[in-house]
DNA sequence: GATTTTACTGTAATCGATTACATTTAAGAA
DNA sequence: TTCTTAAATGTAATCGATTACAGTAAAATC
C-alpha cells in the first residue's frame, strides 16, 4: 500500500506538505506543487479514505434502511436519496432489514459506532435495540412515508396520505360506486390508519358502508392482492370498487379478478396507490395516487444533511404533493 | 463523544485492557471483565468503526456498480449481495451509475482509496477511470450477467445467454412461427451479441431469417418495447413473433401491441428475459427466461469475499442454470 | 542595509482503537 | 516459604492522514 509516508519520501518533502498540496494547493510553491504531484503520480497514491476519515470524524456516509428492496416503489425513494447524497459526496449503505428487528437493530447500530453519520428509516419502526435507545437520542435520523413510532418526533418526509385517499374516494363515489372494499397493507403503520380513515370519512359523508368482510389483505404484496380478492370475491355480495393499498396489491388484485372472468372496472374498478413505473402500462392502466417518490429521497437526504451538519430544523414535517392519476382500472359503476 | 479512553478511567484500567475486554473477553480476569462491562454500559460506549479500521486496513464494506436502480432485476441481484455481504459483516454501498462514466469513476475509486475493499459491477464497462487502471490491476472486482471488457479477465457470474436465447427460439419455432423480430437492449454489450447470436443461430438452422429491419431497441426499458413495437408494426410485413431483450421491454410490447388492436399470442407471440416479478401477472403472463437474480448476486459476493482474502479463484467464470418459463404470452401461430 | 511582515515548509501532536512487548501479579511446584 | 511459570495488565508504538505550532526563507518596508 502507498501511503503519505511513501510519497513525502519519493518527493523530497514532508508529510504534511503532501497533505496540503492535496487539500489546498494554494498553500503549496508551484514549484513544491509540481515536484509532489509528480510523486503522487509516481507512486499511484491515493490518499486512504479511512484515516481521513479517523481524523475527522465524519464518514460521510449514512445507511438507509429498507423494509423490502424489491418494492419498485421503495427504488425511486433510494434513487432520489442517493442522487442527493452523490452530490454532496455522500454514500448511501443499503440496509435490507426485510422487517426483521435484529437486522434493524444491526444496521441502526451503524450511526451509534461512526459507520455512518445519519439514517433514513423507510419503515416506521424506530430501528435502534432498546438498549440503544438512549444513545440514539440525538441521532440525525429521518424517515420517508412512514413516521417513527414513539414518544421523541423524529423529522419525517411523507405524504398526506388522507387527503390523497379521500381523492382515490371521492373520484371511485363520483363514478356511482356504492359497494367498496379494501385490500390493505401492514395494519401496524400510520399509513394504513390514514389511509383507511381518509377513505372512511369519504364513505361516511355519503352514507355509504365499509363493513369489516370487506377489509382484506395485510402486506404491500402482489400475492395479498391475489389473496385479497379471492377473499372478497367469496362474500355474498360482490364489491364494485377495490382500494388496493398499493400498486402492487393492485396487481395481484386486477390479476386475480379477470382469473374470475370478470372484467375491470366494468365489473370491479381497481385503483392503487403508489404510481410504480409498471402501473401505466398493465391492462387495464391503473388508477393511482402518483408519490413524488424521487423527490422524497432527494428530500430526506437534504434535510438529514442539515442534521447531520448539527443545525435545527424549522420544520419536523413536509408534507410533499400527490397527484391522483386517473386511468382505465376504474370507471362508472356498470349497467346490471 | 464517548471514547476507549473515558471507558478506561471510568473502569480504572488501561485502554488495551478495555479493547481486550470486548475483542477477546477470555484474556480478561472476571472481575476486571465486570468492572469494564459496568463502565463500557454507564458511558454508552461503542467502539468507532472508522479507527478500527484504519488499523486493520479494512472496511468490510463492497461497492455495487449499478446502471439502473429503477430494474427491478437489478433489484433481485442487490438483493442477494445483500444478504450475504450482511452475513459476512460486510456492508453494501450503492453506486448508482446511470451509465454515466464519471460516476462510474468516482465510486469505482472507492476501491483505491481503501473506502471499500472491492467491487460488483452490473454493467459491462471497465469502471475505472483510464488514469486508474494500472492501480486497479489487481483490485477484487466481479462483474455479474455482464462481462467487463478489456484485456484483463475478471471473474464473472453469468448465464448461459446464448442457450437461453436457443431455448426461446426453439420455444417460438415450434409453435409454428416464421416471421421473427427483435427489440434489443443495449447494443454495446456482450450480452446482445450472445442472445442474438443465440436466436440466430436456431433460425439458421430452420432456414428462417431474421432481417435486419425486424431488430429495433437499444435500450432495457419499457419505453424502449413501445418504440420499438411501433417502428415493427410500419413494416409491410408483421412478425408473429417478437424476441424482447428483458421483460420490461417486454412488458412494452405487449402494452402497445394491444393498443394497436391486436391479440398477444394469438396475432404477436413475445417472451421476455430475466422472469422479474411482475410478468407473471401482467394480462398475458409472460413467456421468458427465469435468471436466478438472488443466487447469482450471493454467489457474486461470495466470490468477490475469495478475491478480497488475497486468495485465487479455482474458476473464473460461474455459470448459472437458466430455467425456460412459459406462460401464455406465446402461442401457436394463428390460422389467419 | 536592517527590520518587519508574509509565505512556505517542517516537526510533532492528534484522531480512536489495536497490539507487540514489558511488567506485574497470581498460581503452582518444590 | 521460596522459586518458577503462567496469566493478567499496562506502556507505548502503530495504522495513515491532518493540522496546530514552530521555524525558516523570502519579500516588503523604512
């Protein structure tokens, strides 16, 4: 291995001036300056991240935990992190906790040993092992769509989930549906109470039912909505509108009901949430509430760096825009 | 910031004997092992990562090079890295490339720099910069589906594109067909000369050609299937059958095929590449090559984990076992 | 030409943990 | 009890870069 030593040498200077002549060349004499790039080149260094990175005590770097890579959905929010990041001279560590809590505690643990110098959390589980807890306090951490559950108010990037899901209501209840389901996900998270509440406040404002056997799933699944709507298909009476609580519950939903031989929507309007990529271009189209996914990454990144620059913030929330896209999964109520 | 130093007074022993306490209890008395656990827990001490590091000359953390974020197959892969890396102790850096070099650079620098002790790529690029290369000799570096280019072989997990490609063509043949396009990815790889040597080389064989103005593409995106589906159907003559490069060009295709009025098989048979999630519930479900995304990324790692021992490879290609999944995107010709 | 100021470079301390080597303590043998 | 040996602990060097401080040389001022 080259090291600052080695070079110091080959150029007949000192440590230091190497240093400087890397970090701040206008500290350095041209002539100096030539002679130690020259060494450099020579020698091949390249000045060792790690013990930079000792003295400093930054690695900027931070881990951004996962609670399921292969959510497309997810992949957007991390891209936009890392674009962020990538600009500032971050890196981004992946944490695949696949909702375990050890692998959570695990990758968590990486801010509390100067792995990293912050964490975004895409679950809504506060990730640290309960022995941690207290030394997590001051932790710049923030989370994307979910907030983090307990007492200390972590800053959190999200979206009004229960304006957007009174919007997927009102535009299913405006086409004359009065007969509705749902295929939900994780019953733990915020987001399944804000969602289903806003989805609930619509219905009731018209007098209209959402009765326990028609609630289903329980996972951000294709196979929960294929589950779903074999379950619902089995009560007595058929919904003609489907809240799917994601895009890929929508999937498997849509799937499973032309497997019935019914036709979406003219039977059953299907409509989603998430906008993936995939959604414009299934048969039918899906209806969606589009999440700036992207721009809630870069968001998360930006307002971590201000915490991890030890500064405050003036908000703890933002509340970035949906937007409802309407496509061919859903449509007026049918004629029989 | 709770150092080995406050611990050791906090216990009234050295530093060392706090390091050996955590590191290897066993050459610690009991009583001592006590008194420096009670002190390590009152000051919520956690070793730093980074100066462990910069001892041992290692980070125990990879790169992964990725061209795409948003392909879930990529995903898939990502996802096995993951796992075993994790397994390992080591953690997984994202280098989001978008294809563009300078990235492609920078964080292919990381290795130089001892950020990461060694590297995936996903693409085919030797991600070097031209400056670097004499220092990335002898880096550990794996390359998974794609082959790195350049003199230097590296090691490399792959499929057996050309079989694979072989196995689609005898698919569609013996459904009858006789009139073959193509919309192919990325045109720079290896990877598109072996599966269009592939399907070729069946053709030939059945005496069936394959014109040159049957071949649009260039791309591995959905975008890419549309365009590519609307450059075909201007030609005079209609394929019957359509080799797509990867499912979600894939995907493409059988979205604009509809639009244009037709019926996928029974007027345009497509298959796909790569078996990602969502092709098995898109209306039809997709014809295509299953690749063993998660093994071959576990396998990648494990094989760079070789590398970075210091130790040699036995092989320094890995083939991995294809599977051909047919589903109802392909047909027999129809009768018309 | 003498003196002050500025610019450059070197020496050595530092970051925090690990570990070779030295030293002390305890255990075991005679 | 005394001596030998093994076990436990401490001291200080080390990893590789950065930087406060000191020192030297050159430029600017009178």
């Amino acid at each position: 291995m080259t090291n600052i030593k080695k070079v110091s040498e080959l150029a007949g200077v000192s440590t230091a001036t190497v240093s400087r002549t890397l970090k701040s060349p206008e500290q350095v004499t041209a002539t100096t300056r030539e002679k130690v790039m020259q060494a450099v080149k020579q020698a091949g260094y390249r000045p060792n991240w790690l013990a930079s990175s000792v003295k400093s005590g930054k690695s900027n770097s931070i881990v951004v935990l996962v609670p399921n890579l292969t959510n497309p959905f997810f992949l957007r929010i991390i891209g936009g992190i890392e674009q962020a990041a990538q600009e500032k001279g971050y890196s981004v560590l992946l944490g695949d906790t696949q909702g375990d809590s050890k692998r959570e505690h695990e990758y968590a643990g990486m801010v509390l040993s100067n792995r990293v110098d912050g964490l975004i959390q895409l679950d809504h589980s506060f990730p640290f092992a309960p022995q941690d807890a207290e030394l997590a306090e001051n932790v710049p951490m923030v989370s994307v769509c979910e907030r983090i559950v307990g007492e200390r108010k972590y800053p959190v990037i999200e979206l009004d989930n229960y304006a957007a899901s009174r919007a997927l209501a009102h535009h299913l209840v405006s086409y004359g549906h009065r007969r509705f389901a749902a295929i939900v996900g994780q019953i733990s998270s915020q987001i399944y109470r804000e969602r289903l509440a806003g989805i609930r406040s619509v219905l009731q404002e018209e007098n209209l039912p959402l009765p326990d056997e028609m609630l289903a799933g329980g996972s951000y699944s294709i196979e929960a909505g294929i589950a779903g709507v074999q379950q619902l298909l089995k009560q007595p009476i058929r919904p003609t509108a489907i809240f799917c609580f994601n895009d890929d519950i929508a999937i498997g939903a849509i799937h499973e009901i032309k497997k019935h031989g019914l036709r979406v929507p003219q039977d059953i309007s299907v409509v989603g949430f998430d906008n993936i990529k995939v959604s414009a271009f299934i048969d039918p189209p899906l209806t969606t509430v589009d999440q700036p996914a992207y721009d809630m990454g870069r968001r998360a990144f930006e307002v971590l760096s201000v915490l991890m620059r030890g500064e405050s913030l003036t908000r703890i929330r933002e509340i970035l825009p949906f937007q409802l896209v309407e496509r061919q999964s859903s449509g007026p109520v049918s004629a029989d």
